[in-house]
C-alpha cells in the first residue's frame, strides 16, 4: 500500500475512532467540540490562510455539526455557525474578501428592516434576541461565508481537500449511529422518520448530512480514487453512510444526494471526450450498482418499509394523505401571511406566533424559501433571488465548476425541507461561488 493510501486509511480509521469513541465516553464529545475550535483557529493563524485553510476548518465544523448536536458536544447548540463566519473573518483577515461581492452586502441589508421590525411585534413574552438569532443565524453565515467564497480561486485538488473535510466527520457521526442503534429490525415498525435509527436527533436533519456524506464518497470514487483500494475504501465508507441515512426513514436528504450525483455525473459525461466517457461509463455501472445494493440490503433488513415509504405508503401499505407530512400546510400558511404583509412581512420570528395565533399550534417552519416571504416579504423575495441568481451567472462565465450546480441543487432542496436549521446549507451554499480551476491558481484574491 502506498504512503498516499495508507494516510488517507488512517484519517478514516481515525475519525472511525471518534465516532466509537464519543459512544462509550459521552463525555468527550465536550472534547472534540472544543478541540475542533481551538486547533481550527491555531491552524488557521499558523498558515495565514495561504492555502484557504479557513475553509477547510469551517468544512470540518459543518461536517461535525450533527454529530456534536445529538451528542452534546457544542458550545452552544447554534455554536457550528458563528463557528464558521469565525474562521472565515479569520480567513478574512488574512486573505481579504472579494471587493465584488457587492449582491451579498445586498443580501444581508435586506434582512435589516425585518429585524428592526421584530423588535417591536414579537409578543411581549419572548425572548427577542433568542428568536432573531434562531431565524436569522443561517441567512447571516451565509452570507458572511459568501462574501470569503465569491470567485476566489482555488484548484480542484484544494475542493476536494475541502469536502474531504466535510465528509470526515459524517464518518464518524455514522459510527456513533451504528453503536447507538446496533440492530434495525428491532427498532424500524412504521414508515415514518425514524429516531431510534438517527442516534434520538432529528431524522431530518441526520439525513441532510448523510445525503451529503453520500455524495462526498462517491464523488471521490469518481475523482480522487486513484488505485483499486482507494475505490474500494470509499466504496464501502459510502456504502455505510448510503445505508445509515436510508434507515433514519427522512427522505429529503437522501434524494437531494442522490440527485447531486446525478448532476456531477452528467456534467462530467458532457465534458468528457469518447475515452473519459467510456471510463465514466464503468464508473456509472459500478455506482448504480452500489446503489442497488445499498436500497436492496435496507429493504431486507426494513422488511420492506423503506419501499412503502418512498412510495409515500404507511405500513399497511395505504397511501398517505400527505406527501409532505404535512408542511404544504405550514408552507401554504406563510404564504397566505406574505400576501397579507407583501412589503416588510411580519418580522422576524414572527411567523411562528402569528400560525400559532392562527392554527392554535406553535410548529416550526421547514422551509426557508416561504419563511422568508412572510417574514421579510418582498425584500426577502428579492433576497432569494440574490441567492439562486447569482451562482447562475458565475457558472456561465466557468462552465467548469463542476460542483456548482450539485452545491447550488443541495442548498435549494435543503431549505425546502429543512429550513437553514444547520449550518451545512449556507456554508455548500457558498462554495458554489468559488472560482475552481483544474490547475492551480497563480495568484491569490
């Protein structure tokens, strides 16, 4: 085995370590959480950021976000995204930002009237701070990260550096899974998101970050394997991530990873000439039958539910009422409040109250896209289309990014299921404005 190989085994080994680890000693979870801060930010001030080391660190605190969340090891539970606009100001200070980036200081004026507004609508009785920052945190990391991204160079092997630090941490929020939850028959009884099998988190959530881990692996099969046994060592990590993200029952992330790759399958198909094409060829019959293998293996040991519930079928076999467990509803609802406050909307973190007031029950939005209808109203329409626009336009200037469109479908379909609850859809969000290019950059933005 070759130095290159046996590193990359020991960096799977160890963050396989971890995730066992942190399951026999809850405790050390406090650990890791805070260790990633502090050697992130040694790391970052080390290097100067000469290389866009900020964003290989604030990779790693998205990537270990769920994990550190279900386990307890943040500072605070929306720590992992003041952690990223942290190191990326630190990033800043050493390498700037892009004086260009002039649609997301637009962005993040935008979202200004609304917080001024809450501050005198929300009901007398909450937390005013609490519920801005709740609301507004996920817009605002994406914005600051956007700002450090916007058409910086980088080359194609520093993007994988980064999703490889991404993707580290899923590993080991796979291994907590598998202990948490050794045996899935005994756990799995309906087609309903499961908890017992998402370590007792959110289903939603897990699977948004193993969707990803999904796509990472095997986006690495098809770029950075260069022998036999690395394509076999990432086949079989995203054999496990494949598998333990079906079994959380949450469909959303896991279509949304499968379609991301999809998308970077077809770009390279059209970019290659007839030999890439015959290599991508095999390529695609080995990940399809990866695929196969992994919804086969889920459908025996679910008993067939995993198949019941991606036809939208309960356990009997009857169709839901529902494709979207009832967030149509919600989503219809902060419509209706957009249109009836289409200018400023209601506030922030006044949507909530005003469903509550309306519906008699207090639900969370999971879709970001019509929380900021009716919470920003036309000003945050206008910020949306900032935001699905502007990626649009650089990838006709560099029609070879061949991650844009996978970050840019990621982000778009996250917020449609899972609100900007983590920090893992601004932040792919914001990697799709970098400027890769297949050599490396001569000089440094």
């Amino acid at each position: 085995m070759k130095k290159e190989e046996q590193s990359y085994l020991y960096l799977i080994l160890f963050h396989i370590f971890i995730g066992f680890f942190i399951y026999i000693f809850p405790f050390t979870s406090k650990i890791y959480g805070y260790s990633i801060f502090i050697f992130g930010a040694y790391y970052i001030i080390k290097t100067q950021n000469k290389n866009n080391e900020a964003l290989v660190v604030a990779a790693y605190v998205v990537g270990a976000e769920v994990l550190l969340r279900m386990t307890g090891g943040n500072i605070t539970y929306e720590f992992s995204k003041y952690g990223v606009m942290l190191f990326l100001f630190l990033g800043m200070y050493y390498s700037g930002f892009s004086k260009g980036a002039a649609p997301y200081w637009i962005f993040l004026l935008l979202l200004v009237p609304s917080v001024v507004l809450s501050t005198f609508v929300l009901n007398f009785d909450t937390n005013i701070r609490n519920a801005i920052a709740f609301n507004l945190s996920g817009p605002v990391c994406l914005g600051i990260a956007s700002l450090y991204t916007y058409r910086r160079k980088i080359s194609l092997e520093q993007m994988n550096v980064i999703l490889l630090s991404l993707g580290l941490p899923i590993i080991s929020c796979v291994v907590y899974l598998i202990f948490y939850t050794p045996n899935i028959q005994d756990v799995v009884t309906g087609t309903q998101s499961n908890f017992e099998t998402s370590g007792g988190f959110g289903p939603n959530q897990v699977a948004t970050f193993l969707g990803l881990g999904m796509f990472i692996f095997f986006s690495r099969i098809i770029l950075e394997s260069k022998s036999k046994i690395l394509v076999v060592i990432n086949l079989i990590v995203a054999f496990n991530i494949s598998y333990r993200g079906m079994v959380t029952f949450s469909r959303g992330g896991m279509i949304t990873g499968f379609l991301m790759i999809v998308l970077l399958l077809g770009f390279l198909y059209s970019k290659s000439n007839y030999r890439g094409k015959v290599k991508l060829n095999y390529i695609i019959v080995l990940i399809s039958l990866a695929m196969m293998l992994v919804w086969a293996y889920t459908s025996f040991q679910t008993g067939g539910l995993i198949d019941k519930r991606y036809a939208n079928q309960d356990a009997a076999g009857r169709a839901k009422e529902s494709q979207l467990t009832g967030r149509e509803d919600i989503a219809q609802n902060e419509i209706n409040t957009f249109f009836n406050n289409p200018v400023f909307g209601v506030g922030v973190g006044k949507g909530v109250e005003v469903r509550e007031a309306e519906t008699g029950t207090f639900v969370l939005s999971h879709d970001e896209i019509t929380r900021m209808l009716a919470e920003h109203g036309s000003l945050g329409a206008l910020g949306l289309l900032i935001l699905f626009f502007t990626p649009l336009v650089l990838y006709l200037e560099n029609k070879f990014n061949m991650f844009l469109l996978c970050f840019v479908a990621f982000w778009f379909l996250t917020i449609n299921h899972a609100a900007m609850r983590t920090a893992v859809p601004a932040f792919v969000y914001s990697l799709s404005l970098l400027n890769v290019q297949l050599g490396t950059p001569n000089k440094r933005e």
